[in-house]
C-alpha cells in the first residue's frame, strides 16, 4: 500500500484494511513514490485511466497547474510525471498483485478489499 502517513484518508483507509484482516506493506508515496514500470501496472491492473491518477485536489498539481498542461501531454510524460513526485498521485494506493484501487471511496473501496 502506498499512503501518506499524515494524510488522513490514508490512516483512514488503513484502518479499515486492519479490521478486515489485512496485514500491510506500507510505502511512503511522497519519500519514495512508485516507479515508472511498476505505476504502469497498477494503472493497467486498475482500468482507470491515467487522468483518475492525479491527485487534483492537491497542492503540487494546483501549483504546475496540470489541470491546463495534462490533456496535451502523452500518457508516458504523464507516467513520468507521476512517478517523479508522490504528491501528484492520488492516494491511497491499495494493491494485491492481481487488484488495485485509488483513494478510500467507500463504494469503490469495500466492494474490493472488505471481507464478507
């Protein structure tokens, strides 16, 4: 799981894997965010394009003003972009190997990783 320790989504989402059982890997997305290749994956294994990825409601997007430049850019730039600076990538990021979800939307978020 890629989380920020301060973000409170994250610790929210954290705490709702535990009680469903999870033990997690936590990373650290702004210290050492994904790698090209691996966030590559991730976006295939999501079917999400890579636009849901980008933190939008966070500063650094709001600050290079990527709500304007990110339609012109190509999908590897974006990757680029992404993997150059955890900030920008919309978090939580909750992986198994074969499923992955973007942020703690409940809808979204317990249809995948909560246990019945």
């Amino acid at each position: 799981m890629y989380h920020l320790p301060t973000c409170s989504t994250c610790k929210s989402a954290i705490k709702a894997l535990k009680h469903q059982g999870y033990e997690l890997d936590l990373h650290d997305i702004k210290a050492i965010p994904p790698a090209a290749d691996e966030l590559i994956e991730l976006i295939a294994m999501s079917g999400l394009p890579i636009s849901k990825w980008f933190n939008v409601s966070g500063e650094v997007y709001r600050e290079m003003g990527l709500k304007d430049k990110l339609s012109a850019m190509t999908d590897e730039e974006k990757i680029k972009l992404l993997s150059s600076n955890g900030m920008l990538i919309k978090r939580p990021i909750v992986s198994d190997g074969s499923k992955v979800t973007i942020g703690f939307r409940e809808q979204d978020f317990g249809p995948v990783w909560y246990r019945s």
